[in-house]
C-alpha cells in the first residue's frame, strides 16, 4: 500500500564523467557516450598498477568553484557542493524555513584524497606540515557538513555509508524524513571522489576492475558475454525532494514520485552477492509492495550492473524473479557502460537517470554490448534509446553495495 505522503523530485543536480551538469549528462548517456579516458597520470608505469584508465570528471571542480572553496573541501564535499547547488536551483532554491529542511549526502569512502595526502605530508614533511582543516576534510559527513551548511538545513544532516549502495540509500532515507514529519524538504545523493593511484590499486588486486586498456571506452560491458570488470567513476548526483503538498504550494515543477523504498542485506559474503539473489528480490519487492506499484506496471528498470562477470546474471535472475516472466515489456539500461561506476555517487545519479526516464519517456541505452549473455533473461535497451508508454508508468532503480547492501527504489510519473 502506499504512504500516505507523496514524495517528489523537483530539483536535479550532477557533476559527472559524462557532464558537468544534469542536462549535459543526460544528453550524452541518451547519445550513447563513454565517460572513459586514460588516466592523466602515469600511475601504470610509476606504481605497477595494471589499469590505466577510468571514468574522470568531465568538468573539472576548479573550473567551477572558486579557490578559497577548492582549499576547505575534498574532492568528494567539492562534486557534492556543485550537485546540490544546481539541484537547489533547478528546483526554484525553495523557500523553506531550516529547521524544515534536511540533507543526506552519501560516499561509500569518503575522504580518501585528503586522507592520503595527509598521510603524505606527515611522512615527507613532519607534522607541522599537515593541514588544520584535514579531520574537517577527510571526514565522510564533510560532504553533506558543506551542504548543511550552504543551505542551512538544520532538519538533521545525514550520511549513511553502504559502499556502492550509499547514494540510493540517501534518497531512501530523505523520503524517509519526509514521510516521518521531520522535514517537508530535503537535500539528498550520493559523491564519490576515488581516482587516486591506492584505491585503484586495491580494486585492481580484488580483480573487479576491466583491464581493457587498449580500449577504455568500450571496457564498461554489461550483459556482455566478454565483460571482465567495471570502470571506476567519479561524481555526484543530488535531487531536492519534496512532499507533494508542499510542492504544490509553491507551483513547483516535479519531475516524478519516489513511490518506494526497498531496503535489505545480504547476510552473506563482505564482496560477493548471495548467489540465489534472496536479499536483491526482498528489497525491489519491498519497494514495490510500499509503492502501491504492481509488477506489471513496472516498465523501465535501471539496473546496478556494473559489468561483472558473476554479479549481472544474479541481478538480471532477481529482477525477472520480481517482475515474472511475463517482463518482456521491461526496457532494462545499463548506464554504467556509459559512466562507469561512481560507487557512493553511483546509485544516485542512476535515480537522476531513472527520474529522467520517467519524466521524458525514454529508457537510455547501455552500449558496449556486442554480445549479450545468453543467461541475460531481460529485454536490454542497447545503443539507442527506447521510448516508453504514456500514461502513468513506474520503474525501478537498483542499487548494491559490498557488505550485502541491496536498496530499490521505485521511481513513478508525476
């Protein structure tokens, strides 16, 4: 059944591989564009890494923030700082008293840049040389601190932490807030600031990572029968979401309803997903279930699928285990082909691209699939958008995390 308070999304906000902001963004996943460069780095040769390549920001944070701002923030509270305002404004910078407004920004890792560098310093310089704003820094609230602070939400200040599922789980807990009473606006997303040569090693040696470094941009695969790893991504997606009452009182311009919330874990494994896909089929089944949504309205999923070899197939087996076998009206996208992965960033720009798809009928592509698995048992928008039905539709937007963290969230018409 559904809540009796509607939650909607009125402000859309994103610094990303793709674009520097929502519409370039989406005009270049609905294009078919790779986020995916080399690294400006010699990390291969100078550290032995054996990736060289990953999904970087196309819009640098100082070509965007002013100086004094860059010194304060990590690169994590910089992208969230930059998401948040353009969804601020995309929504009409609501007039909402502080105490009503909330925030819940996200990173699966946090400060991790000013962590290491810290570090760097202490070693190489002593500790006379190491930054007084470090702690402030590194911290993995930082980024919705400066968010906080920026808009003066004094509802609660909120950054829940589960890996790759962290920025979903932020959208889930903002309606939550609303849903509850403790605020009739909030800020909400995800960051996630990791191209650094330490992180990147360690993903390499879990052997998560594509190594196709002759071809970065076709290395993000998903459903493909050569896929052999993700590519690591940096950004941040926000959205401003509203109860629809208030919304309406101030004629706001919604995009869609956040109708569900589905949250659940795994119990099973510290990387890998339980294989039956138990806890992925609980959380969109919870989603669905508080949404009032049946699986058959469903129309559109946009799936975690980052484009490993074990995870897509469980993923792609729960979502059919949810919908039925009669989902072959499902247009499922794969947008972390075009993205890579932004982990805490990644389930919340992937809501941004599932709002988006909602609210202008077009499902986006995942491209770099040559091949789809024969064990794919979903209906895979490739290369080219898919338009999809008028009406009132619904759809899903799955995220996961290490750790079991499965959030499903369940996106409908305005």
């Amino acid at each position: 059944m559904s809540h009796p308070i509607d939650v909607v999304v009125t402000g859309l906000g994103a610094t990303t591989p793709l674009g520097g902001d929502v519409p370039s963004t989406w005009a270049a996943a609905l294009a078919g564009e790779s986020g995916a460069r080399p690294f400006e780095h010699d990390w291969s040769t100078e550290y032995g890494i054996p990736v060289e390549f990953a999904a970087t920001l196309k819009v640098k944070p100082e070509d965007v923030l002013p100086r004094p701002e860059l010194k304060k923030m990590d690169p994590s509270a910089q992208y969230a700082i930059i998401a948040a305002r353009e969804a601020w404004a995309d929504a009409g910078s609501p007039d909402v008293d502080g105490t009503r407004l909330g925030a819940v920004v996200s990173s699966g890792i946090g400060g991790i840049w000013t962590t290491l560098d810290g570090w760097d310093t202490l070693r190489e310089k002593g500790a006379r040389r190491v930054l007084p704003m470090t702690v402030p820094m590194l911290m993995p609230n930082s980024p919705v601190a400066y968010v906080s602070l920026e808009f003066g939400a004094k509802a609660g200040a909120h950054a829940l932490v589960s890996a790759c599922a962290s920025g979903a789980e932020a959208i889930g807990y903002g309606v939550d807030m609303i849903r509850a009473g403790r605020a009739d606006v909030v800020i909400a997303g995800g960051t996630e600031a990791t191209i650094h040569p330490m992180p990147i090693a360690a993903f390499a040696a879990s052997r998560t990572l594509s190594l196709r470094n002759d071809d970065p941009q076709g290395a993000s695969r998903p459903y493909d029968v050569d896929r052999d790893g993700f590519v690591i991504g940096e950004g941040a997606g926000v959205v401003v979401l509203e109860s629809a009452a208030h919304a309406a009182a101030r004629g706001a311009r919604v995009y869609g309803r956040i109708a569900g919330v589905g949250l659940s874990a795994d119990g099973y494994h510290i990387t890998s997903p339980e294989p039956s896909g138990d806890g992925q089929i609980r959380a969109m089944n919870m989603a669905l279930g508080e949404s009032g949504v049946s699986a058959r309205e469903v129309v559109h999923v946009n799936a975690h699928a980052t484009s490993t070899v074990v995870g897509d197939l469980i993923e792609a087996r729960s979502i059919r285990g949810v919908l039925g076998d009669d989902s072959d009206h499902v247009a499922l996208s794969a947008t972390k082909s075009m993205t890579g992965h932004l982990l805490g960033g990644a389930g919340a720009l992937e809501t941004i691209f599932t709002v988006l798809a909602v609210h202008e009928r077009q499902a986006p592509p995942t491209i770099n699939v040559a091949t789809p698995d024969p064990e794919l048992v979903l209906d895979l928008v490739r290369d080219k958008p898919r338009e999809l039905p008028t009406g009132d539709i619904a759809a899903l937007n799955n995220s996961f995390g290490f750790g079991g963290h499965n959030v499903a969230l369940v996106v409908t018409s305005a």
